[in-house]
C-alpha cells in the first residue's frame, strides 16, 4: 500500500495531466462560446456555465494536486472534490437551454442543480467522508445526467450521442482506477486521464448540439 498523494512523482503526474486538461479547456472555451453566440442568449448562458464548470474542477484539481502538503492543500482538496458536483451539473446545463423551453427540461434542469448544490455543501462543510461512497455519487449522478439529456437531444446526429455515450463510459471506467490508486502506482493519474477523457467527448457532443440547434428567442 502507498499513498499516491505524498509520492511526489506521481503528484507530478497527476498535476500534470490535469494542468494539460486546464489548458486545452481554455481552449475549448472560446470555441463554445462562439459556437453558441448566434443561438440567443440562453444558449450563451447554458455554455457560459458549462465553461465555468469545467475551468473550476481542472484548476482546483490541478492546484491540489501541485502544491506542498498544508492547509492550502486541504481547501485545493475539498474544493476539487466539491467542484465534481458542479461540473456534473454544468455539463448538463448546455443541452438544456439550447433546446426551447418545456417543463421537463426546467423541472430535469431544476432537480440536477439541487442534488449538485446538496453535494457541494456536503463537500465543502463536512471535515471526513467516504470519497468512494462520493466516486459512486458521481457516477451515479453523472449517468442519470446523462439519461435526463438525452431526450433533449433527439435531433442530435448519431456522432454527437456517440460522443456523450463515449464520455460517460470513460468517467465510468476511471473509477476502477480511482479504486485501485492506493495499490496500483500511478492509477490515479490515469483517472484523471480518464476525466480528461470524458470531458473531451462531452465537449465535442456539446459543439454538436449547438451546431444542429436553432437560435432561440431571448
């Protein structure tokens, strides 16, 4: 058993990874937004929080994960962990107003934001937790996004479902290495590839939403 937090090779590693996936989600963000400009402003606003979402959880992840053990440490930690919740949320947020209104997607929408802010709170205020019991939350969670997106999407062409489906599988499977990253040497920096992974996909299904939507009214 070791502990891949205090190996300092594989918190290179695992900043690292997450410091590459930082960098290319600034890059990404330029290209929602403008993929989302014409379609009005619940669009711009759904890729806004998406965008936010994702910059968070990769600079908090990639800010934890870099810095010396200590107290700044520990907020890094918290605060990556709490950040997971939101970005479940955000990434579901695009698919669901730039598709016109209905009270299904408000209610779905409504739902999701509540079981994140409940997560968040929980992170953030509560000193110890069971962080597989929160992996399975995540997972969870994630996949009942996913279910919850899915009929807002219908018009999506078969490569963008592909790319959420792809996504979601890869989260899942970076599980398994989360899982096994007190036995395994460097599991842990291929679960954050593994998220990296997944966000990649998810991107590219978001761009394919908002390449087949239709601008909506303000």
């Amino acid at each position: 058993m070791f502990d891949p937090i205090t190996d300092t090779k594989q918190e290179v590693a695992n900043a690292s990874c997450h410091g590459l996936a930082l960098l290319a989600a600034c890059l990404a963000t330029p290209k929602l937004l403008e993929a989302a400009l014409p379609l009005g402003v619940r669009a711009h606003q759904g890729v806004m929080v998406f965008a936010a979402t994702m910059l968070l959880l990769y600079s908090a992840s990639t800010l934890y994960h870099a810095l010396p053990s200590g107290q700044v440490k520990q907020f890094f930690l918290k605060l990556d962990h709490a950040a997971i919740y939101l970005f479940i949320a955000g990434s579901y947020t695009p698919f669901a107003l730039s598709q016109p209104a209905s009270l299904q997607s408000v209610i779905a929408l409504s739902l999701v934001w509540a079981a994140a802010a409940a997560g968040f709170l929980m992170k953030t205020l509560t000193r110890h937790g069971s962080t597989l019991w929160s992996t399975g939350l995540y997972v969870a969670m994630g996949w009942l996004v996913l279910l919850a997106a899915l009929p807002l999407i219908k018009p999506m062409p078969p490569l963008g479902t592909a790319w959420l489906v792809i996504g979601g599988v890869a989260y899942t499977l970076g599980v398994i290495f989360y899982a096994l990253d007190a036995t395994v040497r460097y599991a842990h920096a291929v679960w954050h590839a593994c998220v990296a992974t997944g966000t990649t996909c998810h991107v590219f299904a978001v761009l394919s939403v908002l390449e087949q939507a239709v601008p909506l009214r303000h």
